[in-house]
C-alpha cells in the first residue's frame, strides 16, 4: 500500500529492519548511542555545540509542543513573579488551533491572531499584536500548516519577534528535513520542535526540540509538570549523561532513526529532499488538474508537504467511500477533510518519488471511474 497521508509517511525498509531487535535502553553503550542521535539532530537544526540542544520526550508530536509551551511560556498565574506571559499564536489552520488548546489546557494565556488561512503569515501582523501587548511573552507558529498545505516561513516572522525582544515557539513537524532550519540564524527561539515520523522518514514514538541550553537553565521548576519538563530533561542529561532517559524510551525508533538519518545524508539533506519533494508535488499538482480536480491552493502557495483538493462537485461524492476505493488500488490517502467545502488531503512526502505519485494519480483516475464522478 502506498501511503499518501502527512505522517507517519512511508519509510524505507533499512529504517524499518533498524527497530527489528531488543534493546536494553539504560545500557551504557545505548546511552551513547542516543547522545550521538542528538547531537546529529542539534546539528541538522543549525545548533551550536555548548549553545543548543536536541532533547528527546516520548510520544507524538503534540507532547513536544506541549512541553515547549509548559517549559518556556510562563503560567498565567505567575504573572505578579514572572513579569507577565502569553502566548500569540496565529490561527493559521487546524495545528494552530491545536497549539492554541495545548496552552489553554496548560493554564497558558493565549491571545489568537486572526489570520487569512490561504496566505503566507504577514510579519505585519505579529509586529501589531506584539505592539498592543508588551505584556505577551511568546510567538507559536506554525512552519508547514498540515491543513491546508502553505508554508508560514519563520525568516520574516523570526525578525520581528526579535525586534520586539519576544521569544519564539516553532511548530516545525511536518517541515524539518526538507524545509531550512537553522536555530543558531534565530536566536528568538526557544524550541524548535519536530517528529521522526515525517520529512525525517523515520517511525513515529518520540519527539524532538531543539532549544538554547541558557534557556533550558533559565527556566528550571516551571512547567507544572514533570513528565512534560524539558529543563528539567536536559538537567537529567547534566546529571545523569547526554542520551540518559528519565523513563522508558522509544528506544527502537530511536534507533531506526540513525538510519533515517543515514539516508537522509546520504540523499544530500534537507536541500536535495526538498527538491524530491517538491518534484513529487509538482507531479501530483499537475495530475489532479490532468484528471479535473481544483486544487484549494494556487499554485505558487503550494507547499510540497501536503495538498488539499477539492472534491468532484457531485451528490455522490462521500470521502470515506473514495478513501474505501482508493484503498483497493493500492492507496491510502487521509480521511478527513480540513476545509469547509468537501475536499481531500494528499501527502507527498516520504520515501517516495515521481513515479510513485504517477502510480497514484492513475489510480485515483480509476476510483473516479469506478465511482462514476469522472467528468
Ligand atoms: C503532524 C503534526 C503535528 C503533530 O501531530 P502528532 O499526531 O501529535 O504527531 C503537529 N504539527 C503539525 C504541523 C503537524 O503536521
């Protein structure tokens, strides 16, 4: 089955054989095993050695963003101690919103920035809600936004949180490994977070930020939480070595990581996967329009991560019963939909290539036959 969805994405078979043993995570050897893994992610994310560090928490995505926020944003009921906090989060699309519940959730105040879903993020924006309150600490925002498909990128946005003197929470889960990321260009942020699971093409369990080791200091005993404490992550590190875990890791995807990222090496990184992706999205693009569907987006704000199509205008489209269809052709795309009008998302990313999005357009074409909503 050739997987179309944002994540987990397709992996290649070396990463997967990588998890296919028992290991012994507290092992010592094991322990080094994973410092090395961190040190080659700090190093994939432009960090300094000394300056930043890679730390690891079990679970998905969302646990990490989490963290971030509990750990660097600072409690609404701390606001006498801490000189105020807050968190600007622009509403981008359906992982912002997400970001928005995990710091309401946490006690965290958020002040939601209404933004155009189908435009890049304006600078502009940000720059005039942090002028109307000194008092908010943080920008969270999303670098690819999985809904609807379009890069928010941080270069700009990055610029104006540091004029401001504010600091920066970056969702870039289904952006690091292809997109640029380079932490030590943006000394704004606090965390820089992301999963093995998706332009990194390894296997999901665990997730990863990147952040700078003074801030990890600064900000020790604050998240309410032990479990989703980063300083408190990175201090078991001092204490205890770099790659030392407090509980039971995801120590097989852990390892298939290294082989990921091995691959990813050996592709010529970020930039080259980039271009692979943007080629199979490219591919993809021109082949929804080939078989008469309308894409949501233009495409000079097409990201290459993911897209959102719209469904044929007809009674009988139903999305579960074209995913079913689909499914016996030997694709699997994602079965909800995230824009008002019925569509569907179709990823493009992972170990595959040109030929196997041709592959996949052809049996879209069929399922459209099939289900009698070809024009
Ligand atoms: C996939 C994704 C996440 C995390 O999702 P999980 O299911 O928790 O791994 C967060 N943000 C974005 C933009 C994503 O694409």
């Amino acid at each position: 089955m050739l997987l179309l969805i944002p994540g987990p994405v397709m992996t290649h078979a070396d990463v997967r054989a990588a998890a296919n043993r028992d290991i012994a995570p507290w092992d010592h050897a094991v322990r080094g095993e994973i410092g090395s893994l961190l040190n080659r992610l700090r190093i994939l994310a432009g960090g300094i050695e000394g300056i930043h560090a890679a730390l690891p928490l079990p679970g998905s995505g969302h646990f990490i963003i989490e963290a971030a926020i509990r750990t660097f944003v600072p409690p609404a009921k701390d606001q006498g101690q801490d000189a105020g906090g807050g968190i600007l989060i622009p509403g981008s699309g359906q992982y912002a919103q997400r970001m928005m519940r995990l710091a309401r959730a946490a006690g965290r105040r958020v002040v939601a920035l209404d933004v155009p879903l189908d435009q890049p993020l304006d600078p502009a924006l940000v720059d005039a809600a942090f002028t109307a309150d000194p008092t908010l600490t943080h920008l969270g925002m999303v670098y690819s936004e999985t809904s609807t498909g379009i890069i928010h990128g941080p270069q700009a946005v990055g610029a104006v949180v540091r004029k401001h003197g504010r600091r920066m929470i970056l969702d870039a889960v289904s952006a690091f490994g292809a997109l640029p990321a380079n932490i030590a260009a943006h000394p704004e942020i606090d965390a820089l977070v992301f999963t093995p699971n998706k332009c990194l093409e390894g296997l999901p369990g665990f997730s990863l930020c990147v952040s700078p080791i003074a801030r990890l200091l600064e900000r020790q005993g604050h998240a309410d939480s032990w479990s989703f404490d980063l300083a408190d992550l990175y201090q078991n590190g001092l204490e205890n070595g770099h790659g030392a875990a407090r509980f039971t890791p995801p120590i097989q995807p852990m390892a298939a990581l290294h082989t990921a990222l091995d691959r990813l090496d050996a592709e010529g990184g970020p930039p080259a996967r980039l271009r692979r992706y943007q080629d199979n999205m490219a591919t993809l693009y021109d082949g929804m329009l080939a078989l008469g569907l309308k894409p949501c987006l233009p495409r000079a704000l097409q990201g290459p991560i993911i897209m959102n199509v719209l469904a044929p205008e007809s009674d009988k489209w139903d999305l579960q019963v074209f995913v079913e269809t689909l499914k016996r052709h030997g694709v699997l795309i994602s079965n909800f939909r995230n824009t008002d009008a019925p569509s569907m998302r179709i990823g493009a990313i992972g170990a595959i290539d040109r030929a196997d999005i041709e592959k996949a357009v052809l049996a879209m074409g069929r399922a459209l036959d099939e289900l009698g909503l070809r024009r």
